[in-house]
C-alpha cells in the first residue's frame, strides 16, 4: 500500500510539471526573421547605398537563387553548387559562374559571399579578384580589389540570446578587379 501511494504521488507530479514544461518550451527564443532583418536595414540605412538592394544582398539561398547575377557577366548565376554548399567556416565564398579579364589582365569572377549565421544580410554577391596582387597593365600596374564598405548588422548575442539586438557591422564588398597603376 505505501508504494502504492508513493506511486500515485509521483504521477500526479508529473501531471502538475507537464503544463509548467510546456509553458517553458513556447517562450524559448525565436530567431531574427527575415522581416524583422530587412526592417532593422531599412531603418537604420544600412545595405548598398543606404537601402536593402536585393541584386548584391540576400537573407536567404532563395534570395539568392532568384536575384543575384554573376556580376561579370551580367547572367544569371550558375546556382548548382549551392545545394550541397556547406561552409565549414565564415565568410565562406562560391564561384557563380565564368570569370573575365579586363584590358589590364586583371581577373574576377562572381561569387556569393555567406557571411554567417549571425550577420544580416547573411549573403553578398560580389567579384574576387582572381588576380589579386598580380601584374598588369605591362607591369606598370598590380591587379586590386576595389571595395565599397557597407553598413550590415550582426548580431553579437550568444546562441539564445532573446534581445535580438543588433549591432552595426561595416563590410567591404568587393565590387570589381581591376588594375591599378603604380
């Protein structure tokens, strides 16, 4: 009879616990949506120019698929990698398509930049500088990246960390590869 008892005491514990976890499970942290991302930018001026510009920046690999161009050539950007693309460490770059030289022998290439998990926007569509550093233009020049710097946000929080408190995150998108003389 007293284990009996002791039994019982120990399911109606449970029974009194069950609406407690489940309370605890609805108020775990939800991440940055994309919405809350994309109005955080628009109102804090950040992304290319001051505005969300979905041709060189992307929440997601939807955004990306549907937006962004090989910026060398202009086409549309050959995606096929992007399905098994898995970085295993940030920023982490893929090639979208054919690369160019320009006069000066400078090579660049499209690529998609996939900034992290904890940066907004995440994906930047910019040229490497396949070139970079090399000779050109009769060897009276070197082959340089040229930037123009952004304002993106990161998150700085700990994973779980409910206060989605952006920061200001500065970045140099690469735009072009081009040869600049000496």
């Amino acid at each position: 009879m007293k284990s009996w008892g002791g039994g019982r005491k120990m399911v109606l514990l449970l029974i009194c616990q069950l609406p407690l976890l489940t309370i605890q499970d609805d108020d775990k942290c939800q991440a940055i949506t994309v919405a809350e991302a994309k109005d955080h930018l628009r109102l804090n001026g950040g992304g290319p120019l001051g505005a969300f510009n979905k041709n060189y920046m992307a929440f997601t690999l939807d955004e990306v698929k549907r937006n962004f161009k090989n910026l060398i050539t202009m086409q549309p950007g050959n995606f096929s990698a992007l399905a098994t693309w898995a970085p295993l460490s940030f920023p982490a770059s893929l090639g979208i398509g054919e690369c160019m030289k320009d006069s000066g022998n400078c090579e660049g290439c499209g690529v998609v930049t996939d900034r992290g998990l904890n940066f907004y926007p995440r994906y930047v569509n910019e040229v490497n500088c396949k070139s970079l550093g090399n000779g050109c233009g009769q060897n009276r020049g070197k082959c340089e990246a040229t930037v123009m710097t952004q304002k993106f946000f990161k998150d700085h929080g700990a994973q779980g960390n409910c206060n989605k408190d952006l920061k200001l995150d500065f970045y140099d998108m690469k735009m072009c590869c081009q040869c600049i003389l000496l």
